[in-house]
C-alpha cells in the first residue's frame, strides 16, 4: 500500500490543505507545532476511522482534539492510495451528524461498501491496535503494547494449525468464552430449577412429619381419656333400700299367725296340763306380739319405700342419663382414634411415596446437555489455549529470528541476534555473553523496540503498509539513525518520517 495524497478539509490546525507523497522513504520536516503530530493522526482516522469518546473521556479523546472550532460541519478529508496496483479514493466526514465514509476503485469507478470490510481486506487485516504496535510509532511510543503480543499469538495459532489467516484465535476465545459465560447461565437456572423441585418435596415431607408427630400427640392424648373414661363406668346390682321391708311383713305374719294358733292350742288342751298350758300360752303371746311388731315394722319400711320409691326412681332416670352420655362419650372417642389412626396412616404412605420419588429424582435431559456443553466448552478452551501456547512458541522462533536479522543490521552487526522469552524478557547476544534489555543504553533499547515492530509488521500485515516514524529518532546518534534509515531505504515498502530535525534528509541524501 502506497498513500499518494492527502486532503485536509478540516481537521486540526489544517484546512484546505493538500500533501503528496510518493514510494520509498521520505521525510517531512518542520518546527514544533507544525502540525506533524496532527498530519500523523490524519492518516490513522481516514484508514480506520474516529468513534467520539463518551462522558468525561470525550472531552480529551482525539475526536475533540482535532475538531475544528469554527466549522465542526466540514470536519472530514480525502485520501488517495494504491493497493494491489489499483488506485482507490476514500473520503470521510468525521462530523457528528453528518458522518459519512465511501470508497471509490478511481481505475474503474467501483464503488466499494467499508461497513461490510472492503477496505478491511485492502488493508489485508491490519486493524487499528496492530496500527500502532507494528509500523505506526509516535513520538516516546517505540515500546509495542501489548495487542502486538496478543496478535502475535493469534497469528502464530492460525498458521500453525490451518497455515492460513483465515481464523481469529482471539475471536474465536472471545466466542468461546461467550458461549461459556451462556451455557453457565442456563445451567445455573436449571440447577436452580432441581434443587428447588427437590426443596419442595423436602419441605412437604417435612409438613407431613410434623402433622404426624401432633397426630401422635393427639392419638395418646384420646386414648387417655378414653382409659379415665372407661374407669368411671361402673355397673351396680339392683337392690332396693326397702327390700328388708318386704323380707319384714312375710315374717311377722308368719309370727302372728304362730303366736295364734299357740293360744288358741293353749286354750284347748285340758286342766290337767294347766301348767304346759300356760307356758304355751305365754310362749305363743310372745310369739304372737314378736310378729305383730315384725309385721308393723315391714309396713312401715314397705310404706318409707313407697315414699322413696318415687325419689329413686327419679335418681335412677339421672344416673341412666349420665350413664347413656359418658357411653357416648366413649364412642366418640373410639371414632376419633380410628380417624386419627386412619389419617397416620395416609400421611405415612404419602411421605414414604416422596421419599421414593426424592431419591428417583433425576436431572432434566436438558440440564445433563447442559452440563455435558460446560464441560466441554472448558475442554475446548483449554484445549485452544495450549494449542495458542504451543503456536506462541512456534511464532516466538519465527519472531526471534526475523528481529535479530533486523537488530543486526541496524546495529552494524554489533548484536548478531536478540532474543523476546515471555519468562526472561528481551536479551540481546553480543557474541559472549546474552545481555537483558534494561542493561543497555536507551538508544539501544529504541533499536531493539524498531526491530520487534518491523519484524511482527512483516509477519502479521499480508499488505505492504507504510512506515510512519513520528519524531522516534531522538534517542539515536548519528550512526545509530545512519544505520536505520539505511536499512529502511532498503525495503519495498513506503516509509514517512515526521521530523522537527533535518540531519534525517542529510543523510538519506548521503546513502
């Protein structure tokens, strides 16, 4: 990809501003406050664009930045380039309302659509992170960031196992981790949804053993009573208080009429048994008076039983209808026990029938599918990250090996090579001994943070992109920034460097 022009509209301190550019290395010098810092950020807004920061972060995001005050409507620009031997035109307008953005093949006048990729896949896949870690470096920015790391590895991956960069590793993590993140959800609620079936049924046998434990309670409860109950019924035989009575008047008749028939016989026997006679007689008199008072005292207990007949009679009526209550009594009670067993019962059988569907209670097909996708989503994840670990290392090698050609030569083969361990950091080899990175010299270091951005640009970038250098030279001597640009003015690609120094075209006009 070479930019032939670029048209300033409005943007920053430039208006109306045209700038050509060509192939090769270049250099575009000026004071500070020129405007390099602003033509530099023109360029990466006209390839990938400038979204407006939101809240606090807008106030001092580069939209705000380089929006003009006077005339925010004609905030856009125009870049010509070519790419695959075509030529392209694309315009933008940054504006806030009326932002708008199309491409144009200036050969044949094809319109091409930059929201569904066209212009992605010119730029062959470079994106505006990989931008700035690779061959776009601004000023006290040589350290790549750590999207030069992580696209590394997604690079690494994609060849390694397919040898092609048609697949996204950190996409293809971010989807996984998704899908992850979803299939967790739906297993929560279905877990949520079984411990709550088997809570209800725990619960119910929990109510169900409570009523039984007061329906035990109230089945002793009853059957003491019914046992003082039963203790209280008694059953009396019938015998009057005036049967002596009736015993008394048989026996004084019996005495009367023996006490008359010993007179009358006394009376009958002759003079000569005078004396027997009057022994008889008296004995018969005492006999006879001995049954009239037996005969007076059972009138009188037959005539007291027939004044208290009545009363008896209405305390036996009494009795009868207590005893007929506390019988009834009785009857309820047993009816009571025999519900209370018959509810025992029941309860009983429907608390062992949810202890047997309790432990026959099994997940829904659904949540054992679910948990089967989360285990193997992990597996999955797992799996791709020790695969990106084994391509990590596979692009380390590549990476290493392409960087030290470049450190070497850029550094007049001082260091023949240099060496990125995810462990160790960045050492760099002298020929003796292997030497960590914040041992040398920052001018050192520069070249080494020039190298790794060179070397991962040629690996990731599938198109040519421009070099654009923005004041990065100025930890370099002489023969440090002799040996760069030398190396620069060696490669097929277009370099732009922003300078406020003009020994950078001194000494490209040397080499």
């Amino acid at each position: 990809m070479i930019i032939t022009e670029l048209y300033i509209r409005n943007f920053g301190k430039f208006s109306n501003r045209h700038f050509y550019l060509r192939e090769g290395v270049q250099v575009i010098s000026g004071e500070n406050e020129f405007g390099k810092t602003t033509l530099h950020a023109f360029i990466r807004a006209m390839l990938f664009g400038m979204e407006r920061g939101r809240g606090r972060a807008a106030a001092k995001d580069d939209f705000s930045r380089y929006e003009p005050w006077e005339d925010p409507g004609s905030y856009a620009g125009v870049m010509r380039f070519i790419c695959g031997g075509r030529r392209f035109r694309l315009e933008r307008n940054f504006a806030r309302h009326t932002r708008s953005v199309s491409l144009i093949c200036e050969d044949d006048g094809e319109e091409l659509s930059v929201e569904h990729g066209d212009l992605e896949m010119l730029l062959g896949g470079m994106t505006p992170e990989l931008f700035d870690s690779t061959v776009s470096i601004g000023q006290l920015k040589a350290e790549p960031g750590q999207e030069l790391a992580d696209a590394l590895v997604n690079y690494a991956a994609n060849y390694y196992e397919t040898g092609g960069g048609e697949y996204d590793l950190n996409a293809a993590l971010k989807d996984l981790n998704e899908k992850k993140r979803t299939a967790a959800k739906q297993l929560r609620e279905e877990e949520s949804l079984y411990e709550a079936k088997l809570q209800k049924m725990q619960q119910e046998c929990s109510y169900l053993e409570r009523d039984m434990e007061r329906l035990h309670r109230e089945h002793e409860e009853k059957e003491e009573t019914l046992e003082e109950l039963e203790q209280e019924i008694t059953f009396e035989p019938d015998t009057p208080e005036a049967a002596p009575g009736r015993l008394l008047v048989p026996g004084g008749i019996v005495g009367i009429c023996v006490g008359i028939l010993g007179i009358l016989w006394s009376r009958s026997i002759g003079q000569e048994l005078l004396n027997m006679s009057v022994f008889v007689g008296v004995a018969a008199g005492m006999i006879s008076l001995l049954g009239v008072i037996v005969l007076t005292a059972g009138i009188l207990r037959m005539t007291g039983r027939n004044r208290s007949g009545k009363r008896a009679g209405r305390r036996g009526t009494e009795e009868k209808g207590a005893s007929d209550g506390i019988e009834g009594q009785r009857k309820r009670l047993e009816w009571e026990l025999e519900r209370i067993r018959g509810e025992l019962k029941e309860k009983a059988l429907r608390r062992e029938n949810i202890r047997e569907e309790y432990e026959e209670t099994e997940k829904s097909e659904r949540h054992i599918r679910l948990e089967k996708q989360c285990r193997a989503l992990e597996l999955a994840e797992v799996t791709l990250r020790k695969a990106a670990g084994a391509a990590g290392e596979y692009m380390e090698k590549r990476l290493n090996r392409r960087a030290s050609e470049i450190f070497s030569a850029v550094t007049d083969e001082k260091y023949p090579s240099l060496e990125i361990d995810g462990q160790r950091g960045i050492t760099v080899w002298n020929g003796i001994r292997r030497i960590p990175a914040e041992r040398l010299s920052r001018g050192t270091v520069e070249q080494i943070y020039f190298s790794v951005r060179m070397a991962a640009a040629e690996l990731l970038a599938e198109e040519n992109m421009p070099v654009i250098l923005d004041d990065v030279f100025a930890f370099y001597d002489d023969k440090r920034l002799e040996s760069v640009l030398k190396w620069l003015s060696g490669q097929k690609k277009q370099v732009i460097i922003f300078t406020c120094h003009k020994r950078e075209e001194e000494i490209l006009r040397q080499i």
